[in-house]
C-alpha cells in the first residue's frame, strides 16, 4: 500500500478525500493536515463534517497535522488547499521529495505542471521530466481541473476527430462548490447567481491546455476558444453544463453518441466503468439524478442536439467527486498505472 | 373606461391578469371566463389563489363565466388560456368583434397576427390590416411573446444597429412559467430539470419575427439564427438568460449600455418608466432581486462582456408579468394609444 | 423463496417497494400491478421513476398487472393502494388465499387487523385468529401504520416503563409523503405548508393502538391521549417531529437514553441493526444526515431535554422506507420469523 | 421631526431598520454606525445590501460613524448590534442622554429594562422611573423581544382572560433570524436544522415578562412554564409557530377568535391596522403568503382547534420586521404617544 496525506482535510473538498480515500485498496491514509488552528487536535473534533455518510469512526480519532510541516510519514500527498496556500506550500512538498497531486488552482497552468484527466490526456504526464529537470524537485506535482472543466473536457474529448472549431457553455453550478459555507442560504434560495469569482477564466483556459497536444516536452494549447458563462443555482451538489460546440465535420448524432459511449475507463480502483454516459431521455441529466452515477466519477451527457453548425448538449458531473478529490485521487492511480508511483 | 374581460381567469397567469387589470385608470374588469367546472360560481370558491398579495375582494364575489361564451360585456377580452383552448375559441371571439389580446401560443406566428412588444415593434400592429381583409372578422386578435422570448427580443432590440449576425440562449427558468402545479416540489428540490416542453422552438422562432421588418403588409423576418438550450430551476418566479450574440459591428461596452439604457418607455399605466435596465454589480442581475423592477415590467441586463466576436450577457425579467399577463395588458395600452382602441 | 407483487406499484411508494424487495433474500417480485391505464405495459414505460437509484432493468421489462385481478402468482402481497381503492380491493385479496401486507389506511383501526411495527408490538399478530374467525379469509391483512405515526410509537415505545401520561407532536414532514406530485414546488419554494390532510387524526390515534395490549384477543389502546399538528417543509425525504412526553416517572436522562438505545433489533433482512439511534449533538437529527441511517430503517432520536414535567425529544425518520414501503416488508419479515409465513 | 440614529446599521437588522425609518412621518434617519471596519465610508460602499427593495439612495451616500461614538445628531439611537457588543455600549449612550430603542437581548430581562410589544403590554413603560433612579442615566433604555417571543407573546396576551396555565411551542423559523450569512445553503437545503443557540431560553422566559404585571414599580411575571422547541427550516422570511395554550377556563373558539381580532392597534405610523388577523382557511398562515400582512407588523393566526383541555394554534409573523427593526421602531412610536419623547 502506498501512503497518503490529505492537505486542507477539514475543508469540504478535504472531507472528500478523506471518503474517497478510505479504504481504498492501494492507498493507506497516514495522515490528515490543515491549519494551525486546528492542528494537534483530533480530526472529529475540529471542523463541521458536512457529507451526508458518516466520518469514519478510525479518521475521528486521527491527529491533525500542520500543513507546512514536511515530515509526513506518506508517499503521495493531496492537497485540498485554497489557491494562495497551495502556491507556497505545494511546491515545498514537491522539493521534498513527495508527489503532490493537487486539486488547487495555482499551478495549473504552469508550462511543466500537468493538468489531467486520466483518460483524456494521460500523455501529458510526460511533462514530469521537464518538471524535474526545470525545478530540481525531488518529487513531482500533478494537478486536475477546476471542477467546471473536467465535464467540459471530458465531453469535448471525444470529438476531437470532427474538429473542434469553438466553444460556448453556460453552466448552473451547485452551492458545494463554494465550499460549506461558502454561499448563504438566504442569499440562493429562490435565486440564482449569476457570477462565480476566477470561474468563467478557468474553463475558458484549462480546456484548452487539456485538450492540447504533447510535443518537445511541451503542451501545444488545443486551437479553439471558449466562450464561458458560469452561474450559481440552489442544488447541492452537481454542475449542469449546458455546451454549444461547433465542429467542422458533420458527424451524424448516432455517430457523436457512439464516441462519447466508447470512451474508455482506465480500469483502475476510483475510476467508472464508464467514464461518460449518454442520457437519451428529454429530462435528463439532471443533477439529483445523475450526480452519483459511477460513485461520483461518472460525467452524464444529454439533450444531445444539432442546432445549425453547433452540437449542442449538457454535461453533468458530481463537482466535489469527479470534480476535486476523486478527480485526484483518479490521477494518482493514474500515475500508478503508468509506473510514476511503485506500490 | 375600456371595459375588459379575462379568459382562463382562474389559472396562475389569469390571476396575474386580474392583478394587472385590478385599479387600472384605463380599463375596467367585467368579466372573469373559464372552464365550465368552474362557471356560475363564484371567483373566490374557484381554484387556488397562488399569488402573494391577497385576492382583491371584489372579484373574489364576481360571478365565472364561461370560456367560449360570447355575450361578454367588455370591449377587450385578455386571453390566458392553453394554447390548444386558445386556438379553437380566440377566432371567435375576433370574429364576433372583441380585441383579443392573447398570451397563448396559438396564433403568434401566424403572418397576420401581430406579435407585439410595444417597445420594439409598435409598428407591427399594421398587420391588423391583412388580417381584418383575410379573416373578415369584426375584431382584431394581437398577441404577446413567450415569456423567455420577451426577455430575450428587448434585449436584442437596442442591438439592431450594432448588426446581430447569431444568437446563442441558456436559460434558468422559473417555476411559475409552468403553472401553479406544472413542477412537483419533488422534481425540482434540489435540482434542474434541463428541458422545457416546446420552450426551445418558440425562442428560436418568435424573436425573429418581433425583430422583423414590416414590408408590404407582412413581417419580414429577421435574418439571424438563434441556439436556445431552456432549464428549469428552483426559483419561484424570474426567468435569467446567458445570452451571447454575434455582432458584425463593434461597439464599444459603453456604446452598447447607452443603446439598451435609452431604450424608450411607451409612457403608458403600466409601462415601466426604463423598460431596460443596466446593472453594473458584478453579481446581478438576480431573480429575487430584480424580477420585480418597474413592477414586474422592467428587464435587466448584466454580466454585459466581450468574449471574441461575441458579446455576453444575462437578461432576467418577470416571466408571468413583463413575460405574460403584464405584456397583454401592454398591448392593449398600446392600442389604446396608437388608436385601434377607444377609451 | 416467497413470491411477492405489488399493488400499487406505479406510485411513489409502490417504487420503494420494488427497491426493497429487488434482491431480497428472502423475497421474490413477480408481479407488479397497477390502475387500468397502465396495465398490459411494460413496467418502464409507465410512471415516471422518482428514486435517485435507477430502477433495477429486469423490473423495467415486466409487465404490469391489473389491481383487483385475483390470479397473481404469489404467496404475499404488498399492497402501496389509495385508502380507497385498499378499502375495495384487499379484502379481495385476503379472502382469496393472500397475505396481504398493506401500506394503506383503510383498515388500520379495524379491531382485527393488527397494525404492526414489528419490534414494538409483534405480538399484536394475534389478532390474526380472530379475524380469520370473523372474516372467514383464508388469507390474512395486516397493515403498518402512517409514517408520522411510525417514528413516533417508535421513540414512545421504549418509554412505556416510565409511564406515559400524554404526548404532544410537531411535525415538519417531508414532500415525498404526499406523493411524487402531491406538492407543487410553487406552494413550497421559500414556504410551509400548516396543514396535511388527515394527518392529525392518524397520528393522534394509531399510536394508541400500536402501544395497546392484546388481552382476550382484542387491543386495549394505550390511555394517554396524543395532540398532533402537522405541517410540510422544504424537504425531499424524512420527516422530523418534536415531541413532548409527560411521564409519571421521573427517569434520569441516561436511563431514557439507554431505554431507546437497548431497543433490539428483530433480525431480518430489512430490520435495522438499530432501530433507535440516539444522537447527541446539539443540532441533530437533521434529515439529509440522518434519514438514510440503518438504510432508511433506523429511527433517529436527539434533543433530548427535560422540560418541567415534559421529556424533550426530537425523532426522526425515512417516511417512505421505514415509514411506508419498508414497514411493510418488515412486517411481511416478521410474519415469516414467527410461523406466520411459511418459505 | 425626532433624528434618530443606528446603531449596527450594516447587518440585516440594520438594513431593516433603514427601510423601516426611510421616509418615516416622524423619524428622521440622521445617522448610521457601524463598527471600526466600515466606518468613516458611505454606506453604499460597506456590507452588502440584502432586502428585495433597493436601498434609498440618499442612504447610500451618509457617512458611516463609528459604533461607540457618543456624539451623535439624534434624539433616539436603535441599536440592532450584537448582545455582546450591546451590553458595552448600549448603557453609555442611555447614560449620555440618548434614548435607546434595542432590539439585542442583552438588557431584555433587567428588572428596571421595559421589553415591550406596544399593544400586550404599553404599562410597562412605567419601568423606566425605576431606570432612571437606579442607573442615573440622563437618556433611558427599553428593548423589544426576541422574534420568535413576539410572536408567541402576541398571540398569547389576549388569552389572558381565560386563564393561561401553560403553554408548548415548536418553532419553524426562517434564515434570516441566523443574519445574512449565518446559515449556508449547504447546510439548509432539502434539510432542518433542530437546533438554534440560545433561542430556547428566551422564549421560555420573556413571554412571561411581558405577559407580567407592572406592580409597584416591578414587573411580576406572568405564572405559568412554557416549553419551546426550536428549528430552522428552508425559508427567507417569516417564523411560523405551532403553539399549544392549556387554559383554565372553556372559552369557545368563537370567543377565542374574537379576543384575537379585537387586539388594537396603536395607531401610530408603523402600528399595523389589525395587530392580529385569524384565518380560516385550513392551510394558513403560511410564510411565503402571510410575512407581508400589514406592511410585515401583522400576526396571523390559524389552525386553531381545541386537543383536549388545550387550544392548538399556529402564529406566524415577520421576524426581521415585527420581530426586530419594526418592532423597535414601533417602540419608540410608543414613546411619542405616551409622551416619553417629543417631536
């Protein structure tokens, strides 16, 4: 068994990894760190634990770690960290010699840090070797997408062969990914918000870098822009993307239906049988329905539609599963797999 | 005083008409009409009142009538009823001499039917003309748009200038656009529906039509393509929609919130005093915050930004108001005041 | 292996049914009937599935029977019926050879049909003897109560020692008791609804007679009188009641405490390891958190507090699972556990 | 015109007390206070606004002062701050000659501090010959109760005459009594929450303050016990309260309901026409449909039935305006009518 810690473990995302960690058949978790104030006390009793299954009762009694402390007994550390800690922390953790799989936002975007999604981009692992030669780590930094993303990726993958000339989606975004108390119940309920801070600038961004080409050790950006509305409505978990995609084949529906449904699974522990599945009801997905298919990691497609040059369809995917920790903890499989980690 | 009767009173967006009609300084309510389940009664045993302010007592003790009976008392007869009711019984109420200002579906696409909204197209009531040689009826029959429609036409209006090439809509719909008892509590609790029965086809064909161009007696319409994707949300009453349009000119952001801010008032009772307002807060607008601007009958825009060739933004209206009943209700004042009808 | 079916099976409660016979141990579903206007279809081409876990795909292909056809193949049936189509059609059934575990009201009061909730007054079976007497059924009925009343007679049970004076209940109950379709979202949006039909009255004198006392074949009900108000909230799944309890003892709280927490378990397939969990933090039972404990089974009890002469407490429950469609199979358990039911 | 002031005037109760003051036949708004972090801005700049209507926008424009500054231009400073902060600063500015109208808890149970609902209980003013001689403030201090005692005091005090002999209440309050921000969506949606700090206590013991007898320049409390339990549910506005009242006298409902209806107002500017307004209909008060009566000073009453020898109510009123600013403001209103303060 390989061992684990969680950065930022008393956060919601945290609280995530923490549920798709444990038990798990090749990860062990050794270890559970987030801010001094919490630090040295026992996990159950710091923080609100706010998923709906209980906390295990084994994690209750864990100690909390300090974040910044290097001394982890753990191979992998995760990070569940806001974007400002994780800038200055994550890369202390790589030089010491851990690999970081983060969920944060800040080095996303970095030319050697790669941003995946286990089965649409696996390649882009390759990046790792400039990564090292360039930053002299001793262990190595992985990231996934903003949550908005993966589903946005996750979809548009599949028809890359018909050319991808340009994007539009606008999505309805669920309350959790703001974190718990991140939107007020007085402030959405019977409302919608129409704005999400940095949001709309990271799906028009890291789409682009998913869907992008490995070459010379570098990620040539994919070649299509991305127009991006990004808003807030009252469910509590589950993104609903609605997408616009012009193409410059002309694939028939059936055609587009087959290339999203034989999207292949990477076989391992936290990954779906199906990575995307294609709703053909009128009503579907929808985000109480369909947010936990495949235990969270499954993106669901539907009201697939041609409308003049566009295809037009939703995604839906569970935001704090297959769209933070478990798309995390996928990628340290991943890394697994490919022999970056020995078990 | 213009007396006026409503058919299909006793359903949500006939209330909202009696809410409307109730203390207007031009027109007198003297008829109530409905089904025949409900006919001879009176108006307060009838149905479910939804509306938050109070049923005003005076119609609580008017008599029903019956939709279809055309000895009414009344010089304007304000249609409420579904689409199918509509279509059989609004021509015989045009024909016996009535003007029907209609809310439903049936005849809005009809080419001699005007499709008003009295701030964009007042001119297109110069169809009345073909359709009183065509039909023969003694009466007129005008309509008012969709309710998402709405929103989305004056939002486009002021935008004519600047050239509009392609429209693309994803909307988040209230529940009130579906009737009192059109979405179970249980649907719709924490979660979005992503498909609205004909909603789609009607965005994609009346704004044309409303932006058309009056030629020779009939409504060129006009020439772009509009993608509409419509959701339901949990939100009582508000429609918002991220809209992005394609324009051939470009305008700078100032120039086009001047074109949408000095869009004019038809200065009628129940037009608002700014049929279009900019918000400017990076979070509105909100439908529990701006559905009721200028009593219900205000749109507002925001979110207003360039993305490449096309310009983005949300529009949000009051969807069984400015969206239904409060549109008829404008029509009909906009007869008034162009001389179709005479106080 | 019992063969079972369904009345009802259409229905919100008719769905949880199959959910919890599907993969029963003991158990197998070979019928599914419902009204007129469905039967002769295939089972997934009627209704409209309302769980969040799909429906099991060998029940989609069955074909759904009628209510009131007597030839089913089945030892015991489940009956998810209106009150009044159970008061027509279940003695139908139990006169001709079924034993008939219903979820209705009809005969719940009936001095020969026990009203069971099998780890409170399993010995009330014994009312079946007299009404096989007075019915000449060669079948057997036998009913579990209202929801509201199940969490209720429940968190009372284990109070009889200390002497139960009088009980006051406030419900906040959840939208799925009425139904799939039962509460518009618009009555409920941002809302409370004080008033369920019928409610009061089950609640105030079912648990009566659940904590009676058979003597001489009949059920002396229990002499403490019970004063209910019930209203809705917001809420998808589970229903929370506050609850006051005057008692002519004055036990410690840890005694009460205990009193729930050694209530046993009878060991079935569906029966809950613990059918009382007390919790002790301040702000539970919460029903997103507490609903689904023992998988919908578990009574959950909390805020427990002497008020003068009262005892607080606050109970909570799945109204669908342990409150409809799992006390009937729990039941049917018990009939099997006790000789009743032979597999 | 008096000048009055707020204290706290950013938070929701402060925003209430602005809307309630604006435009005002009496008060006028001269200063707004707030703690060190917002002071010396406009008030359009600080906090976010979060009522429905916007803010006046010539109160947009004041100058924030400093919470604790004693020179201010105002006759009657209303402090909507926190108990704790209340407690410090309340006394120096009641010292400092300023009369101070609270709506904190703080001083609400002093023996010398009136805790008045202007029509149970206008007497009670006499408390402050007793203030004035105790604490030799120059100014005087009188406080409104907690939102959810209002209610419940309201709907208890003109059942005096028959004989109050103990009383139970279950609680469903809205989100707004946790402040804008004190309970996330997370947390509420599809969900109740038991458990509210410290709101118990005070509805256990104010009503029988206020409910007490002024005699010889002392409040004695009204003689009977109150149990109440309290939980917050899914909606903006509005505390609906399901209340059981056991009298010792027999009063018919017919009797009952016309002490209700009797209750009278002020008369003052604020002072709702009818106090308390009974509905008959079986499904009312409900929040979303009965906040509003009276401009949000009105408490409706419904649902009552007698359940053996107690009488079975429901009380619902608005908790941020009869149950906070509003009341506060209806408090001084008082003052000027008795002659305490003079315009």
């Amino acid at each position: 068994m390989l061992k684990v810690c969680v950065l930022g473990a008393t956060g919601l995302v945290g609280q995530r990894f923490i549920q798709c960690l444990w038990g798990h058949p090749w990860f062990r978790l050794t270890g559970v760190l987030a801010s001094e104030r919490s630090a040295g006390k026992r996990y159950g009793e710091v923080g609100k634990w706010c998923l709906d299954r209980e906390m295990p009762p084994a994690v209750r009694r864990m100690k909390v770690g300090k974040v910044g402390d290097l001394e982890v007994d753990a191979d992998v550390v995760f990070s569940a960290l806001p974007a400002d800690v994780a800038r200055e922390v994550e890369p202390r953790y790589a030089a010491a010699g851990y690999t970081v799989c983060s969920n944060a936002s800040a080095y996303r975007m970095e030319e050697d840090v790669p941003l995946l999604i286990p089965e649409v981009n696996p390649d882009h692992l390759g990046l790792l070797e400039a990564q090292r030669k360039r930053r002299r780590w001793k262990g190595a930094l992985i990231t996934n997408p903003n949550c908005t993303t993966v589903f946005l990726a996750m979809a548009l993958a599949p028809l890359r062969p018909f050319g991808i000339e340009e994007v539009a989606v606008s999505t309805m975004q669920a309350l959790s990914g703001a974190g718990y108390g991140g939107v007020p119940g007085m402030a959405i309920a019977d409302n919608v918000l129409p704005y999400i801070g940095k949001e709309e600038e990271k799906v028009e961004s890291e789409p682009r870098k998913i869907l992008g080409t490995l070459r010379n050790g570098r990620v040539q950006p994919a070649g299509f822009d991305i127009r991006a509305s990004c808003h807030r409505v009252p469910v509590i978990d589950g993104h609903t993307e609605s997408i616009l995609v012009r193409l410059s084949g002309k694939p028939s529906l059936d055609r587009v239906r087959r290339a999203w449904e034989s999207f292949e699974s990477i076989g391992t522990p936290t990954a779906p049988e199906r990575p995307i599945v294609v709703r053909d009801e009128m009503d579907r997905p929808q985000p109480r329905m369909d947010r936990d298919a495949g235990r969270g990691m499954t993106v669901s497609v539907g009201r697939v539609a041609r409308k003049g040059p566009w295809l037009r369809l939703l995604a839906l995917g569970h935001n704090t599963i297959r769209g933070a920790a478990g798309a995390s903890v996928l990628n340290a499989e991943l890394m697994v797999n490919q022999g970056y980690l020995k078990r």
